[in-house]
C-alpha cells in the first residue's frame, strides 16, 4: 500500500469485505506518536517519541481513527495487476488502548487517515 507518511500498524486479524476470508493484516494509521511502531489490539497507544496526530492526546485518551489495510488473499477481487486495493477500517482507542478495529467503508477513494472522534 501506498503511505503518505509515516504510519503506526496494528496488527489484527479481520475480515476482508469482498471475499470473506479472515486475514491478518497490518492496518496503517497516524494516531498517536508516529513513529512506524507496531501494534497489537490491547496494547497501549504512545505518545512520545515522535510528531503526534492529533498534536494533543484527547482527553481520557479516547479518539477513533481510520486504518488502511489489504487484505492478503491473491485470489480475492481486490487484487488487480498484482497490487491489492486498500480496504478501510475504524480503529477506536479507549483510555488509550487500542481497544477495537471495524472493517467499514468510509470514503474509499481517499486515504487521509481521518480521526473521527474527537472533532476538531
Ligand atoms: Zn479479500
């Protein structure tokens, strides 16, 4: 997949949308310090060591953000010449944990790695 900059990942097991397989995938997003660090759901979101997005941690440290991901069937319809199509899901971060991922559809032609919660 393609990164606008640097990018936390979680790693998740998740459904792919379109061909219903369960994959483990890594889902980019910039929350939190972005600093390439890797993620595992439950796992406790940092704030230091790097720019961080939003540049204030929320308060309670609660924000829900959107992920990028592929998923990693090559026979899934995803796939085309070889490179998959970017699939979005809805990370939501609670008392700073990466509490829970939602594979969504939200603006599929955009990849700006919108927070959700708070608004600005
Ligand atoms: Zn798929």
């Amino acid at each position: 997949m393609q990164r606008i900059a640097a990018t936390n990942t979680l790693y998740y097991e998740l459904e792919c949308p379109f061909c219903g397989q369960v994959v483990r995938s890594g889902i980019g997003f910039r929350a939190g310090a972005i600093n390439r660090r890797n993620y595992k759901l439950g796992e406790k979101l940092s704030w230091e060591g790097g720019s961080c997005r939003p540049a204030q941690r929320p308060a309670g440290g609660n924000l829900k953000t959107i992920g990028y991901f592929n998923c990693d069937n090559p026979r899934c319809q995803t796939w085309k010449d070889c490179f998959p199509d970017v699939q979005e899901a809805l990370i939501t971060i609670r008392n700073d944990v990466l509490d829970e991922v939602k594979v969504l559809r939200y603006k599929p032609t955009e990849h700006t790695f919108d927070i959700i919660e708070p608004a600005d």
